[in-house]
C-alpha cells in the first residue's frame, strides 16, 4: 500500500499485509509484569475526588460538564464527562486522545446510550502543568531515564484513576465499562487494559508505542523521532521504553479487542501498530485502513465503516 507523498522515507516501511501480520513483539524484560501489576495497584489505591462543573460547551444529544480528578503523584487530570441527555447510560467509555492533545469533546461518538470519560492526559491540553513541555517532541522524553518517572506511564496511571473516577461518578455503570484510544491513547490503551480488569473491552486505533526495538530504527515524523534520535544520540535505548512497550503489554490483555491498524503511516509506523495485534492472544478483531495520519481518498469511508463496527463492538458492555 503506497500512496503519492513528500516524506524523505517510505512511510510503509516496505511492509505487505502480510508481513505485517507476522511482526511479533520483542524479548520481554523478566519484571515486566510485575512493573506494570505494582504501579497498577498504586493508580488503583488513589482517591481520584471526581469535580464536575457545567460546561460551556453544548452537544445536542449529551449533557457536557466540565470535570477534573485527581491522578497518581497528586496530579489533576481535568477533561469533560459527557451523558446521554434523552436515557440514561448502559455503559461507559473513556476516550483516549492521540498527541496533538484534545480542545474539545469528540462530536461524533459512537453510541448515544454511552457515558464519555475524555481526560486530557497529564502534561497536555486542559492538564498542562509547567515544566512539562506541551510539544509532543518534548513531552515525550519527559524522565525518559527513569521508568517510575516517565511522564508516559503516568499518563496510563490517568487512565486507570479515570476509570475509578466514572466509576464514583456513575456507580451504575461499574463492570460495563470500555476504552477507545487513538495514536498516543492507543499505545497508552493497550497498556491500561492489560492490567485493568474493570475495563470490559477496548478499542485501538492506530496505535503507537508498539515494539520499541524497531520503532527506533523507522523514521517518522511523529514523536517517535524525537525518541529515535534521543537514543540514538545517548547509543542505547532507554530502559524506561522495555517497559513502555504496546506490544509486550498486548500479549498480556484477555478482554475483546478492536484494532484499526494502517498499513501507511508516516507518523506510527504500521509495523509497530500490528505487533500490536499481533500480540493479543485472545478474542480480537482488526480493520486494516489503508492509511493512518494521511488524508487519502477513502478515509471518510474507512472511517464511516469503523465507526459502524464500533457501535457493534461495544454493545455487549
């Protein structure tokens, strides 16, 4: 898949369909798991004293308030909790925004029977905090030196504080809640769902994060190049990103998953989104879209038919 664009780099990565269906995740780190169940417990441990206030923001078929809650390390992750205005809700998502960061709730969601957690994650839009940088570029090496610290895998701590916060808030909806994230919310998803037994079901649509060894060695012009060259310039990958990996956490998810992975994307590259897939040992479903972060000419339809198998993937919750 191939398409006519400016980029020094082929942003296919010289991979067919079928190749990238063969793209496994790399060597696991021996603690792995044992990281990830710890810091879960600790993001689970947290209060997160949900505020809700009205919003100025008006959608024609959702209540929309303002809302903020309280993440791990004592940081506020503020965002909106949208709810049905004419039943109310059977089940609840929270929404993952990829790393241009997040101005407004989404308009066009999927199910109008569905609560909507958005967060803003830490560092980015409503949660902007000094001296974390705004800019994807810089965001993303934020301790980059140290896996506690990585402002990454604090932003799947504001996750999983999130699902505990619409949990208090719609106490109703507990054991019918799912996730859907895009690009950056993705990655993070993948990751959140594989040591999160509330969240019933997820959905990732060209995830990033995926398979970290490789990314290092595929050009982008996303944030994984800033990453690629810190690593470059320091001769070794940081050992914060052996955690910090989609792919390992993927083959650790036992919900049903949806995955739209892209065959042509200059921003994620595809490889690194199906080991993603790939990954997943259980009830999975895929959409290839034939690009990701690229204006083609069937991507309104593409995105028609996936917001179609959204509606259906998440009615079960």
């Amino acid at each position: 898949m191939t398409f006519a664009h400016g980029y020094p780099f082929d942003p296919s990565y010289g991979h067919d369909l079928e190749q990238l269906l063969a793209v496994a995740p790399p060597p696991e780190p021996a603690d792995f798991a044992d990281f990830w169940r710890a810091r879960c417990a600790r993001a689970l441990a947290v209060d997160p004293n949900p505020r809700l206030r009205p919003s100025s923001l008006r959608h024609p078929r959702f209540r929309v308030l303002d809302l903020e809650y309280d993440s791990t390390d004592g940081f506020a992750i503020r965002g909106w909790l949208l709810t049905p205005l004419h039943q109310p809700p059977r089940r609840g998502l929270l929404l993952g925004h990829g790393y241009g960061g997040i101005d407004h709730p989404p308009l066009e969601l999927p199910r109008e029977d569905t609560a909507y957690l958005i967060p803003c994650f830490r560092g980015l839009s409503l949660s902007r905090r000094p001296p974390i940088s705004e800019d994807p570029n810089w965001h993303v090496l934020h301790d980059i030196h140290d896996r506690d610290r990585y402002i990454l895998a604090g932003c799947v701590d504001d996750i999983w504080t999130g699902v505990s916060a619409l949990s208090q808030l719609c106490p109703e909806l507990e054991g019918h809640i799912g996730y859907a994230g895009i690009s950056l919310g993705g990655g993070l998803g993948a990751i959140a769902l594989a040591w999160d037994a509330r969240i019933g079901r997820g959905h990732l649509n060209v995830p990033t994060f995926g398979h970290q060894p490789l990314r290092l060695d595929l050009p982008t012009t996303g944030s994984g190049e800033a990453v690629r060259r810190f690593a470059h310039e320091q001769g070794r990958m940081p050992d914060a990103l052996n955690y910090l990996d989609a792919a390992l956490a993927a083959r650790h998810i036992r919900q049903p998953m949806h995955i739209a992975a892209a065959r042509f994307d200059p921003v994620v590259p595809p490889p690194g989104q199906f080991a993603i897939h790939n990954a997943i040992p259980g009830d999975r479903r895929l959409l290839v879209l034939e690009a990701g972060h690229f204006d083609y000419p069937d991507r309104v339809p593409q995105e028609r038919g996936l917001m179609g198998q959204l509606w259906a993937f998440f009615g079960p919750l």
